[in-house]
C-alpha cells in the first residue's frame, strides 16, 4: 500500500470482470479486508459510482491469490453491488481464468516458454484446477484466436482442468441423494459439480425458458418462486441458511434452441446472469449426463464428454465425463485479458 493506494490489476476473466490483488497486499484479517473492498468496489451504491465495479454482479468480483510450495492459492469474493456484503461461500471458474495469468505476470510462478502449467488451489472450497497458460519471451500472450460467447472478439485460450468438482461445497455431487427432489411443490434437481445448483425445468414454473434476462427479472412472480425455492434449497443443500448467501446459483433449463446440450437461464441469485458461469456451467452439464435428473427429456443426448451449455449470449462448452453416476473429469476452455496494472485508491472510510 502507497500514500493510500493499492496495487491491482483489473482483468475479464471469462464472461466476468473483477480486481485481482496478491493476498499480501490486503489486510490478513477477513473483516478488514472485506470493508477495504467495498470501499475499493464502491458498494454499497447500484451504481458503485465511487469505486472500479461495474454496478452488476459479473463485474464486482474479486479474485486474491496467495503463492504456495505447489503453485497458488485463490480466495473469490462476490462483493454486492448495492449492500455493504462480501461473500466468499462459491467458486467463481470465470475469474479462476484469469488467476493462472496473474500469477505469472506477479511472478509467482515461473514463466515456461510455450506453455506454463499453474496449480490453483480454490480456497473457497478446497478444490484444485490447473490452467495452462500460453507464454511468449516470459511474457503471458494475451491475443489469440480463441473465442468464448458473451465475449467480443478472440483472445489466448486458457485451458483449465478441474480436480475434484464433485461435492466440492455440498460434500457430494447430490447432496439431496437424490437425482431429483420436490422443493416447494417444483420439480428440481440439486447438484454441486463445483458450484451448488438447483436447476428447474421451465415448465414448472409456467414459461419457455427461452426469455432474455430482461424478461425474466421483470416476472415478479417467478423471481419469488425461486427465491422460495433458494431459501428452501439451501439446508436440504447442506449449505445452512442460505438467507444472505449467494448460493445455491438457480438455473432454469429448457430444450436447446441453438445445437446445444441445454437452454440455461440463471438466477445469481437474484439478477438473471446474460451468460453463466464456468462452473454453473459443470453443474448443469453434470445433472445433463446423470440418469434421473430433471434434465431428462429435455436435455439432448452429447456426443462425447464435451456439452455445449445454451445462455442468453451464446454457449459455454465443458467437457464432463460421468462413470457409475460419479464425475471423473470436468475441463473447459476460457480466455482472460488483462485490463489495467496499477494502483487503486479506496473511498475514504466512514
């Protein structure tokens, strides 16, 4: 920290944007930090006028990494754009694609010519992924001819494999133990493949499931059946009160209309996401491949591991391979860019 500023890098990871600091230069103490970055962020205010957020949730994360004997540490903060609220109860797989960049260009892993491997443990749940980032001269090569939906343009790919997705906030794939449940008189199916999920067939709550996010949050009524729902979800999730959490993520599935897997609308919670997230993503597909789940009949048959996940501004692909009704691999493809290098000064303290 100098004359009050901080150091940090302002990154797109996937279909996200977020600030991401070295561990060392926030406050070691939760409470501290996470005061210090609503400041940072400019919450709690829907426009996060005084502050680097976006004024949405995509655009109001915050990824902290830490370096290890066996690679990196990531720390994901959701902070709320108009409450004074930061959260680290989820993974975020679209800021995890910038971390591996990160980390190089602080030097906490070694630059390898062509390609450089970075082990990320994901403290929020335990979980490790490894990224492989593309390298040129010791520095990370950004451009590339790599393009993911709800991103304009290509960039460099940013290969990431997951270890150990299932159960990773919930303690199983299925924490209900069951394929499908009915949680306030809807059908659904709770899975946590790396994010806890429950998705809902369209049907049940009375639309296609093809609406745009602009339609979907305007239908008062649907928002409090999910809302319900998520409240409801939440214990039988294992996941406690989930009253001021931000998951279980809700997400509306619906026969794909573009040569997908599935159609997805997702709730994070409460605004309705225009793409999805990574690891939202692995769920969904992961309730796509398991027997039993609310996706059959509706979900369309892959071919192979890799499905292509329908959202609002294209698909997201991930490769889920299922043996015995266990994950034994999840992977995908992202791409990150670097925005800004410098110095962030927060709003002063009340």
């Amino acid at each position: 920290m100098t004359d009050g500023g901080i150091r940090c890098m302002l990154m797109r990871g996937g279909t996200s944007k977020g600030a991401y600091f070295l561990a060392d230069d926030l406050p070691q103490d939760p409470s501290e930090r996470d005061e210090l970055l609503l400041r940072i962020m400019g919450s709690p205010d829907i426009r996060q006028i005084d502050g680097i957020g976006g004024a949405h949730p995509l655009t109001s994360k915050v990824g902290v990494i830490s370096g290890n004997d066996n690679g990196v540490g990531y720390l994901f903060l959701q902070v709320v754009v108009d409450e004074a609220r930061v959260s680290s109860q989820q993974n975020c797989g679209n800021i995890l694609a910038g971390v591996g960049p990160f980390a190089i260009e602080r030097g906490l892993v070694p630059a390898t010519e062509g390609l450089t491997t970075v082990p990320i443990r994901m403290l929020n749940t335990g979980g490790v992924a490894t990224a492989q980032v593309q390298v040129n001269n010791g520095a990370v090569i950004y451009d590339g001819d790599t393009s993911i939906d709800g991103v304009p343009g290509t960039s460099a790919p940013v290969v990431i494999d997951f270890d150990d997705t299932a159960g990773s906030s919930c303690g199983e794939l299925l924490p209900t133990g069951h394929a499908a449940d009915v949680i306030e008189n809807l059908s659904v199916t709770c899975i946590d493949n790396g994010m806890p999920v429950v998705v809902i067939p369209a049907a049940e709550l009375g639309i296609s499931g093809a609406e745009s996010p602009e339609q979907l949050e305007g239908l008062d009524g649907v928002r409090r059946q999910l809302e319900n729902l998520r409240l409801a979800a939440g214990p039988a999730m294992g996941l406690g009160d989930v009253t001021d959490a931000t998951v279980p993520k809700l997400t509306i599935i619906s026969e794909p209309g573009a040569g997908g897997v599935v159609r997805t609308r997702t709730f994070i919670p409460h605004r309705c996401h225009t793409s999805i997230g990574v690891l939202g993503a692995a769920s969904v597909a992961a309730a796509a491949a398991l027997p039993g789940t609310v996706a059959d009949g509706i979900a369309r048959a892959s071919e192979g591991p890799r499905m292509a996940i329908e959202h609002p501004t294209g698909a997201l692909e991930v490769e889920v391979e299922v043996n015995g009704g266990n994950v034994t691999r999840t992977a995908v493809v992202r791409t990150a860019r670097k925005l800004f290098d410098g110095t962030v000064y927060p709003r002063p303290a009340l």
